[in-house]
C-alpha cells in the first residue's frame, strides 16, 4: 500500500469533490502554494493514485431514468468469456463484474423504461438465466471513497 501523508489525502479528497479545482485554491484549502499542490499532483500521478479526470452526468437527465442492477449465472468459463464480451458490446452496461457466489455475473446498467429494460435482457437470455432488479432508490448512491477515513484503518 502507497504511503500517503495528511496533505496528500486531503489534496485527493478535494479532487474527488471537484477535479477541476484550481492549485490555487487547492493550495488555499491545505495551506500550501500553487507551485508546491502542483509538484504534488504530478507525483501522484506518476505514481499511478491519479489515474484520470472525468466529468459526472446524470443518466437522468439524458433519458435514462432507470438504474438496473442484473445478476447472471453463466455455466462454465468458455461461456463466460463469450457474455464478457456481449456485456463489452452493450453501451446501456456501465459496470459488469465477475462474482462468487450463486451468480457469475453482476451488471449495472441504464434504461429508458421496461421496454428498454426488456431489450437489453434478450441480447443476454441466450448465454444465461438471470434475476433483474430496478433499484428505486439508493440508500448510499455512488461516492468517492472516504480516503482519509479508509486509509487510517
């Protein structure tokens, strides 16, 4: 595990927040100058912790109002590999993982309605059985880590 001091978590929870925050202002939120965030933030980013900045967009707002989450089992790995690549192929999944567990396979994913919803299920009921639930509300919805709270553990 990378060794991170107090101002680099800070530094990292604050671009969490907000990757478009200046060094200045990070500098001001940590009490560190602009040249001295900046070194900062490139030594976290050659040593692979910053790996990207990105924006966040409600799927909402574009259409998408229905948040999925599908669990598959596919049977053996040959089959596997072949619903990998279909979930690949799919823009609605935003997120497919490999389980333990009774099912193989848990997928995210985005649609406009349970028509959507249906469309997207047929293109996988020729590689697996699957359980389909629509999330209606989200107890915890999507957050960075606490980093600061994580690390100290």
């Amino acid at each position: 595990m990378e060794h991170l001091d107090d101002i680099n978590l800070s530094l990292l929870e604050l671009l969490l927040e907000n990757g478009r925050m200046s060094y200045r202002e990070l500098g001001e939120r940590v009490g560190l100058s602009a040249p001295a965030v900046t070194e900062r933030v490139h030594k976290l980013e050659e040593r692979g912790i910053i790996t990207g900045y990105r924006a966040t967009i409600n799927e909402e707002a574009l259409g998408f109002p229905l948040f999925c989450i599908i669990r598959l089992n596919v049977p053996p790995k040959a089959l596997s590999d072949e619903i990998d690549r279909t979930l690949e192929a799919i823009p609605e999944v935003i997120e497919a993982n490999r389980v333990t567990g009774s099912e193989s396979h848990v997928i995210r994913a985005r649609v406009r309605d349970t028509a959507h919803l249906e469309e997207l299920l047929s293109r996988l009921w020729n590689h697996s059985d699957s359980v389909t639930s629509i999330v209606t509300s989200s107890a915890v919805p999507h957050r960075p880590m606490r980093l600061r709270q994580a690390y100290k553990r």
